[in-house]
C-alpha cells in the first residue's frame, strides 16, 4: 500500500473519449486520483456525481480530479452520459495502475476467489508525490473530505 511521502505511481490510461491520460500530464498541480469498483452501481455513481459536483471548487483551487475503474472507455461514456458525471474517468482493463495503487484485493464471491477494488484516493502534489492515501472509503460525503484535504495543500 502506497503511503503519504511516495511518489505516485505513473499511469497513462484512456479516458471515456479514448484520450489517453499520463499523470505527467498534471505535474504543477495538485491531482486527486480516485479508483472505484464499477460504473453505474449505487456507491459509484452518488462518488462520482459528489466528485463532478464539486469540480470546480477543485478547479479553483488548481486541482483536477479523475476516477478510475476496471471498466472500458465505452462503459465510462455511457456512465458518465447516463448521470451527466463530468469528472474524466480512466479505464485500467489490464489492471496496471489499480495495482500500482494498490488498490487491488482478494475478495471471496460464491465461493470462489476474485480481485476487486478497494474504493481509495490519492491526493496527489504538484510534484507528484502523494500527500494523502486513503484506501477503503465511504463513498457519501468523501468528496467534500478530499477538497478540503486540497485546501491544506496550498
């Protein structure tokens, strides 16, 4: 698990419009990286559309925001169109930067042993390096605990 002090892991993941997205892209600002486990279930979609509606108060204080899931760039368009989500949501398939993360765990469903993702944000510096790691979140209310985690950033 990656801590407050790390630097944060590099990614390059498309996005719902298949744009592909680096994290050095958004060195200079700050960046809140959330993963979550799936589009368009009920703990998901309230995360995200917390997150889209305090966008710009992230923005005003010069931080972007994007979420990521295992899910595709299709299922990320119709998510996002479906409940007008404006935050960029990155698809990971490959699972790449959710283990990078490590947000990745095992988790037991029917008897049988499968990966999921542990609903986490990063807070991510101006210069990349993680300022706050936060794993296993609620998904109500967190995004208003992130923007202010933000502000004690500046």
């Amino acid at each position: 698990m990656l801590k407050a002090g790390d630097p944060a892991p590099d990614f390059s993941n498309p996005d719902a419009d298949m744009n592909i997205v680096e994290l050095s892209q958004f060195r200079g600002k700050p960046l809140v990286l959330f993963f979550y486990v799936r589009d368009d279930t009920p703990g998901c979609t309230a995360e995200a559309l917390e997150f889209s509606e305090l966008e710009g108060d992230f923005a005003r204080l010069g931080a972007s925001v994007l979420g990521v899931s295992r899910d595709d760039c299709i299922k990320h368009g119709e998510f996002r169109d479906k409940h007008g989500i404006s935050v960029r949501l990155l698809a990971d398939k490959d699972e790449r930067t959710c283990a990078a993360y490590g947000v990745l765990q095992d988790k037991e469903v029917d008897g049988a042993v499968r990966k999921s993702v542990v609903r986490s944000t990063f807070v991510i510096d101006k210069q990349g390096v993680i300022r706050h790691a936060l794993y296993g979140v609620s998904s109500r209310g967190h995004a208003a605990e992130v923007l202010q985690l933000v502000k004690e950033l500046n």
